[in-house]
C-alpha cells in the first residue's frame, strides 16, 4: 500500500513540474510573439478593421451573455455532481446569469483569472474564473462558514498546485466546494479524502475543454 501511494505521489509531482514547465516555455513563447507583432504592425492600417471587428463582437456577445445554459446537475452515489447538458464557451463581455452556484461552465468573458495556484482572498468575477475552468483548472471556493484552518490549509494546497485557483463565494450552498469544467462537488474540509481525488482527476483532466491553454497572464487581483 505504502509502496502504490509512494508511485502515486511521484507521479503527481511529475505531472505538476511538466505543467510548469510547460506554462514557463508558453509565457516565454507569448513573449516572443507579442514583440515581434509589435514591430510588424501598422497600426494605420487596421483601426478601420479593429474598431469594426470590435463592434461586431460587442453586438454579438451582448447577445450570448442573455441565455442560461440549459440542463441540470445529476449527482453520483459518492456525492459528486455532473452538469447533463453540454455548456456553451461563447466568450461574453456582459454579466452571465449562470444556472449553478459556483458555475462550472457556460460563456464567459474572454480574460480568465490567473490560475496557477493563485489564492484570491476577494470574490473573483464568475465570468473569469469560468474561462479559467475552460483551461483545465480546479476552482476552491468557501463561504463565512468554513473553517479559518481549513481555509489556511485549502489555500496551501492550491498555491503548490498549477491549474488551480481559490477564492471566497459567500452566497454558495455548502461551506466548502470544488469546481471543474461541468463537474462539482462538496468536501467536508482540507482533510477530505475528496480533495486530493478532485485535484487528481480534474486539474487539467478529461473534462478540459481547452487543454494547455495559459493559466497566467490573465487577471489577478
């Protein structure tokens, strides 16, 4: 048993320093292009196209930014909650009424928040942190009701793990809760079984819609 847990940690670990290896090559790469775009650019020549462009993206995202997505949660025999229906990834700039509470997909605004194991100790806009589930990130979210331990040591956890974020949602059902693209559930505390299975099977797991996409250089507060 020792011996099985030992392979899996190693395994963890290995699978978290490729993700930051990754993440570093993509911030240096983005870097690059960003600077060569600046050179290459006149921007003469597309403010009539941007500012056109611009405009139709507004029309059109007001538009999605209206709807709920439709569908429910189905919940397994160990607690663990499933979104039935297929979640739109319109990207939005208006407010988005979301059917759930936190969300765990659906439109969203086209910034994520920054994910790699950030802890924000302010509410984040939902709009956001949904973008950042699209990328594969495991959302911790707690209420008033949980514990000062358990968010201390929630909060430690999620800062050593990449495709993580973490962030007060007052108005959700239970104290403490996990969220992924289409997946949810509530743990107990930071002791729960449940969290590290969670983070083991939803960080950058099967359920990504936009696997590898960027955890930084989005929002951060």
């Amino acid at each position: 048993m020792g011996s099985a847990n030992s392979s899996s940690t190693a395994t963890r670990k290995a699978r978290i320093e490729e993700m930051r290896r990754t993440e570093r090559a993509r911030e240096r790469r983005n870097r690059v292009l960003t600077i060569a775009a600046s050179v290459v650019v006149v921007a003469g020549l597309v403010v009539g196209g941007v500012v056109l462009v611009n405009s139709q993206s507004d029309d059109k995202d007001s538009t999605a930014g209206d709807s709920k997505s439709a569908g429910h949660f189905t919940t397994d025999k160990d607690g663990m909650k499933t979104w039935s229906e297929k979640l739109s990834q319109n990207h939005v700039a208006t407010a988005v009424d979301y059917p759930m509470t936190p969300p765990v997909g659906g439109d969203h605004n086209q910034v994520w928040m920054n994910c790699n194991g950030d802890v924000y100790t302010k509410a984040v806009k939902n709009e956001n942190a949904v973008h950042s589930l699209e990328h594969g990130a495991v959302w911790v979210t707690y209420n008033s009701k949980a514990s000062e331990a358990d968010v201390k040591a929630l909060a430690e956890k999620v800062g050593k793990t990449p495709y993580t974020l973490m962030s007060p949602v007052e108005d959700q059902k239970d104290p403490i809760m996990l969220s992924a693209w289409g997946k949810q559930r509530t743990v107990t505390g930071a002791s729960d079984p449940n969290v590290d299975t969670f983070f083991e099977t939803y960080v950058q797991g099967k359920q990504t819609p936009e696997p590898g996409a960027a955890c930084t250089g989005g929002l951060s507060q």
